[in-house]
C-alpha cells in the first residue's frame, strides 16, 4: 500500500540568496546562505530524497521508477518525464532578469522541456516588486540595444508585490523577483533560463555571469501581459479549509489552503499531490497511518491515494498536474 512521503529538498546557494530558509523554514545546511529550497525534484540539477517511511533515503525519482506510472497519475501520464518542479526561493538581493522557453524551442535547443511556472508570494518586505514583462510594446532591435546600454530596467513592467499575490509566468514572459520576497514557485520541471540583464554582478570566480541574448530574443514576447494570475473559483473540493485556486494551466493545478483545525483532501487517479507547509503545522492522517508536517516541510501523495486529514491549523499549497 502507498502512503504519503515527507521529503528533503535539494539546496541551492545562488549569491542573491538569503537565510530566512535556514534561519526560519528549518533547512539545515551548512550552507552560508540558501538561495532556493527545491521541495519537489526530479530534475537532473536536483533530485528530493524520501524522508520518511519504509523507503526514506531513496530518491523520488528511483522510487517511482520501481512502483510506476499509477501514483503520478493518469493527467501526469501524458509527460514524457516527471512534470513538475516546486521551489521555496528566498530573494534576499535581486534575481536576474530572464526568460524562459516554450517547449517547443527548449527541445530544439536546450534538449529538455520548456518552462511555464506560478509564484505565489509567501513573503514580502516593504516596496517589494517584481519584474513582470515590457510596459509597451517594443522591437526586437529596440531590446537587444537596450540590453547592450543597461537601459533595459526603463522598458520592463515593474510590478509592486505583497503577502498572498499570485503571478502566473508564461514561457516567453520576461521577468524577475525582487529582492525582499519570499516565493514558492511551481513551474515545469525545467531548468532552461536565459539571462538577459544581471546588474553588473559577477560569480564566485569573480567573472560577471554570462548572458543569454541571443536565445533570449529569440524566445521573448515583446507585448505587454497581463501580471496577475486570473483569479478562478475554486473547482475541487478541500472540506474545512479556505481554498483558493491560483491557477490552472496544462501544466500544473494550485492552491492556496488556509485551515483552521481540520481539512480533508482526496488524492484521485488523476494525479498526486504536493503538500508545501507555508505556516504552521498538520497530523496529516489516513485509514491506516499518520505522518506530521511542519512549516518548510513538503509532503508527497501518490495518485489514487484516496482520502486524507489535514488536522491542525496553518498554510500551505497543494499541487497536482
């Protein structure tokens, strides 16, 4: 029998990260600092390990190469490999301007899928913005002058950002997040980014990072978009809790629960669940079992899985495909 799985999450140490993930979300590292935390993984830049159960210490992706195609799901099934990446991303300093492909150019060029993604800002210090698209409608000459002169921050949609808003960031879109917010990412499982704008900055080796601009102008919509998630009613049912969906796409299902004392939750054929703790902490229990999760802590729950109890009060978001 199938059970759900907590999870430990790859670190990454990017230079415009902070400590709040350590310091507050019980990463433990020795790292310096911990830019992201990849709650779920199958990537080939960072794979999740099982953190409780009969299979703790084996990596999820091994896990669901041996127990197969029904716990991700049928809608999962229509991937050619494990469809979704969930972040924690602590921006203490800004994070580059970028953008990434659509499937079809990532494919071609960069030999894995396109990326699509959902920011859901979990935190936000004062004045906080993201970058979120052009203003007005530019040229593609126009864009790859004002990438060579540093002009480029007078033509891209500054966007303020607060505590709950939710951006939706369709490949092609331009985009970064500013320094000061605290976001949990879900987007394809994809690592293709071009960068196009760094602020001058260099890496560890004390050479400034390389740019994409090429691939960049090949990729970027040049039109104004719209920066926030639609707002859509929630269409699933999560008894007891206050739900909210932020977004739906052929990509991924989000939302944000809010519970109080006690939600229950259905794991169908159509796909797993992620359970990415925001705040607080739940007993999440089942016929048969019981495991806990606390804020910074994701929970994996295999497709077809069945019903499920959220007991306890917090935050957190639920992903499926």
């Amino acid at each position: 029998m199938h059970e759900p799985m907590k999870l430990t999450a790859p670190l990454k140490d990017y230079l415009w990260g902070g400590t709040r993930l350590r310091d507050e979300y019980g990463k433990h590292t020795e790292l310096p600092k911990v830019a992201e935390s990849w709650e779920l993984a199958c990537h080939r830049d960072g794979k999740s390990v099982i953190a409780s159960g009969a299979s703790a210490g084996e990596t999820l992706e091994s896990w669901l190469a041996h127990e197969g195609a029904e716990v991700l799901g049928t809608r999962a099934a229509q991937f050619p490999y494990f469809p979704l990446l969930i972040k924690l991303i602590d921006a203490h300093d800004n994070l580059s301007v970028q953008v990434h492909p659509s499937d079809e150019y990532a494919l071609r060029v960069e030999g894995e899928y396109g990326k699509t993604e959902l920011w859901y800002v979990v935190d936000a210090a004062p004045g906080a913005e993201i970058l979120y698209g052009f203003a007005h409608k530019i040229s593609k000459g126009e864009f790859r002058q004002r990438i060579r002169d540093n002009t480029l921050l007078e033509v891209v949609h500054h966007v303020p950002a607060k505590k709950g808003d939710a951006f939706f960031i369709p490949a092609g879109t331009l985009h970064a997040i500013g320094k000061g917010l605290l976001i949990c990412e879900i987007q394809q499982s994809s690592n293709a980014t071009y960068r196009v704008y760094d602020y001058g900055r260099v890496g560890a080796d004390g050479k400034p990072r390389g740019l994409h601009i090429d691939k960049a102008l090949d990729v970027t919509s040049l039109i104004p978009v719209s920066a926030r998630a639609e707002q859509l009613p929630a269409a699933d049912a999560f008894t007891g809790a206050e739900v909210r969906l932020l977004a739906a796409c052929p990509y991924f299902t989000a939302y944000h629960l809010r519970i109080g004392h006690c939600c229950t939750c259905e794991a169908e054929t159509d796909s797993f669940h992620c359970l990415t703790i925001l705040a607080g902490g739940f007993a999440l229990t089942w016929a048969d079992g019981e495991l806990s999760a606390a804020k910074g802590e994701s929970v994996f729950v295999p497709a077809n899985f069945g019903r499920y109890t959220l007991r306890g009060a917090g935050e957190l978001i639920l992903s499926k495909v």
